[in-house]
C-alpha cells in the first residue's frame, strides 16, 4: 500500500510538476512495489527477500525519504509528504513482528 501512495502522492498533495520531488518519490514507490513482489509474504509473487531483510530496508528507505528534501534542494516546497512517509516507513519497520509464524507461512 505505501508503495502506491508513493506513486499517487505527487498529485495528491499537488507537487506533479516534474521536479526532483516528484521522480524521487515515484521511484521509491517502484522500488517499495518491486520489494513486495519480492517478498516471502502472503502478497508476495517471487519470494525472495525475507521479512526481516524487507522491514530492514523499510527502514533504511524511511531514513532516506526523511532526509531527502535536503539532499534534493526541495525542503523549502515539499518536505511534509516526505517526513510522514519515511517516518511511517522508520515506524512500520521498527515495530513489525520479523519473524513469520509456521502456521501462516506461504510457500
């Protein structure tokens, strides 16, 4: 789902204007979709990556959205989206439970 709202938030909070602020979110959307196809999760299709590893990089890719504004040069436009996405990402893969249990496993 965060992937999604990645991809739909540059319209959504008015800021599709074809700058940095835009691309990178779209792009960290695609990546947020790739690594969920990739998972060993219910939703996942391939399975390839382990959930501890897909909420460490929720968390490394939280850090990166919370940061980026600066990095970019866009904090002065539009740094909220980004903060409460990487900050939601930070959180989520914090305090995720890292291990599946055997009876919900999908092979």
């Amino acid at each position: 789902m965060s992937g999604i709202l990645f991809l739909a938030s540059p319209w959504l909070f008015k800021y599709n204007n074809g700058t940095a602020a835009q691309w990178v979110i779209i792009i960290m959307g695609c990546l947020l979709l790739l690594m969920a196809i990739f998972t060993n999760y219910e939703a996942g299709v391939v399975k390839q990556i382990s959930i501890p590893t897909h909420l460490t990089l929720d968390v490394y890719t939280g850090a990166f959205l919370i940061i980026t504004p600066w990095l970019f040069g866009f904090s002065d436009s539009t740094r909220w989206p980004y903060l409460a996405f990487g900050l939601f990402e930070v959180f989520a893969g914090r305090l995720t439970k890292k291990f599946q249990d055997a009876r919900t496993s999908f092979s």
